[in-house]
C-alpha cells in the first residue's frame, strides 16, 4: 500500500512539474485573448485585427507577464483604424489573469516590458498611421496604468 502511494505521489509530481515546464504565458492570454475577442468585436461592431503580443515582468514578481494590444477596423472595409486597445495579463502561478486594459486616448503600440516599465510609440492617428510622434513610457500601478515622466 505504501508503495503504491509513493508511486501515486511521485508521479503527481513529474505530471506538476511537466506542466509548469510547458506553460507559456504568451500563449495563455493569447488563448484567453482569442476567446474575448467576438466579444470586444461584437460590442466595438468591428473587426479585431492581428493582436501584437508583448511579454515581460510587469509587477516584479520575476514572472513573465504579458500585453496584448490591437486595433479595430470596419466591418466595412478598408484601412481606417476605428479602436484600439491592450489588455494586460497577469502570471498568478501558471494561469493568466486579465486585469486592465490601456484605454489611451493616443495611437500607439506597445514595444517592451523593462524593468515594469511598459514603453510605447505614440503614431499620428491618420492614414498610414506610420508617423512616429514620441516614446511615451507606462507603469502599472495595482490594476491602473499610470504613465512615467
């Protein structure tokens, strides 16, 4: 009997830390992003185009947290940019949470995560929404992003 729930145990084990060797946060708020997004299309009446995903340790727990950030287009048609956002993922232990979103009044992108500092370009907001205007940088701040000077 002893024997079998050793083997029970270690085997719980090696299936525990298969697991958390395999998990990619990346990949976690992109599956749980993929699964939002006819919502946000739904409610926006757009359409989300490809999410950028940008990873890095927003909250100094040394996890891989994760941003993802997208833009809306017409269901019309056409290269006009109608909403943007990001959603921001939290590494809780091998499961990602969502607990904000940017909401900037600006056209931007998210570049990188460095030391919880989150760093953006800020673009003109009219077609071919290429025109560099600066580098903004964010920080997120309990479930708040609040931006650095």
């Amino acid at each position: 009997m002893f024997r079998i729930l050793t083997i029970i145990i270690l085997e719980l084990f090696v299936n525990f830390a298969s697991a958390q060797k395999n998990f990619s946060p990346a990949k976690e708020a992109l599956r749980l992003f993929n699964a939002y997004k006819p919502t946000i299309e739904k409610s926006n009446d757009a359409i989300v185009d490809e999410p950028n995903i940008v990873t890095g340790d927003l909250n100094g727990d040394g996890k891989m947290d994760c941003i993802i950030s997208f833009v809306m287009t017409s269901k019309d048609g056409g290269n006009a940019i109608i909403g943007q956002d990001a959603a921001i993922y939290i590494n809780k232990v091998n499961e990602m949470k969502v607990v904000g979103n940017f909401n900037l009044k600006i056209c931007y992108s998210v570049e990188k995560i460095k030391n919880k500092i989150i760093y953006v370009n800020e673009y003109e907001c009219a077609p071919p929404y290429n025109h560099f205007v600066r580098m903004r940088k964010y920080m997120l701040k309990g479930n708040k992003l609040s931006e650095v000077k």
